[in-house]
C-alpha cells in the first residue's frame, strides 16, 4: 500500500515538474527585410519589416509589418516570458545592424509572438489570459492574419540559432 502512493506521489511530482519546467515548443519564421529600426529606449523600439518570400507569407494581407518592441518581462498579473533584458536588448542591436546593412533576416514568433496593439494589459485582462477557458480576451493570431492593420507589439526579442545555423529574431508576448 506504501509502495502505491510512493508510486503516486512520484508520479504527481514528475508531472507538476514537467508541466512547469520552461521549454520551447518551437515557433515559425519568416523571411523579412529589415527596412528601419526607431529607437526609443535601450529597451523600446519600433521595427518597420518588409516579407520576402511571397509563397511563404507570414501575413498574407501584411506585405510591410510595424512592430513595437518594448520589453516587459511579466509581473504578478501578467505570464512571465522566457527573454532576459540583455536577450532583448541583443536582439535590437541584431536588428539595427540588419537594418543599416539592408540584409534580409529570419524573424518569427513563438507563442502569441506578436498581438494587436490594441490588446488590453490591465491587470484583469492579464488575469482572464491566464485562465485557460476563458480565451475570449484573448487574440488569436490568425485574427490578427485577418486584420488590415498590420501593426503588432511584442513584450520581448530574443535571437535563436535555426536548423541551418542562421540566426533567427522570435518574438514573445504571451508564452
């Protein structure tokens, strides 16, 4: 009988570890052109990304994509991200390099990547994202794809090493 709830004890506790233990489940990426970086802050920026590859189009509506970039890692109300400052803050630099070098990158999304500006980040809204069954604050990226408006904001950048060695800007928002 001991060995029993032992064996569930142990069970239980290799779930909860697996089921907070931080990991990727990957995201997508896309060919982008670098048109301009706006620095705001250290920590802030606006990113002005043109697609490349027309077969592959990331948002088929969104031929130039703006994207506000201001870290802000999570709090108490809000899901923490797995980007650091310094990640984030690489990131930029990744892309104002691109930028002043006119060179195409990878830039992607893992999670909800990127989301309306318009998306609320009141305490309560945060709160209604966090319980799974109540999605209906939430926006999906495919209504985003369906949008006109092709600006997003992202709560942090980090660059990942892709299959092929490339370096790869991803986006997080909520994660």
């Amino acid at each position: 009988m001991q060995d029993k709830i032992l064996k569930k004890l142990g069970i239980a506790i290799l779930l909860i570890g697996a089921y907070t233990a931080p990991s990727y489940a990957g995201g997508s990426s896309w060919e982008v052109l670098v048109e301009r970086v706006e620095t705001h802050s250290q920590t802030s920026a606006t990113l002005y990304l043109r697609q490349i590859d027309n077969k592959t189009e990331w948002y088929p509506k969104c031929p130039k994509l703006t994207i506000f970039a201001d870290y802000k890692p999570g709090n108490i109300f809000s899901r923490q991200i797995p980007v650091n400052q310094a990640e984030h803050v690489k990131a930029l630099q990744y892309l104002k390099q691109a930028s002043f070098n006119r060179q195409t990158i990878r830039f992607g999304e893992i999670g909800d990547g990127l989301v309306s500006p318009q998306t609320s980040e009141g305490w309560l809204s945060e709160l209604l994202n966090l319980l799974s069954f109540w999605q209906s604050n939430r926006i999906k990226t495919n209504d985003l794809a369906k949008q006109q408006n092709c600006t997003f904001k992202t709560r942090g950048l980090k660059i990942f090493s892709e299959y092929n060695a490339r370096l790869g800007v991803y986006s997080f928002y909520h994660y």
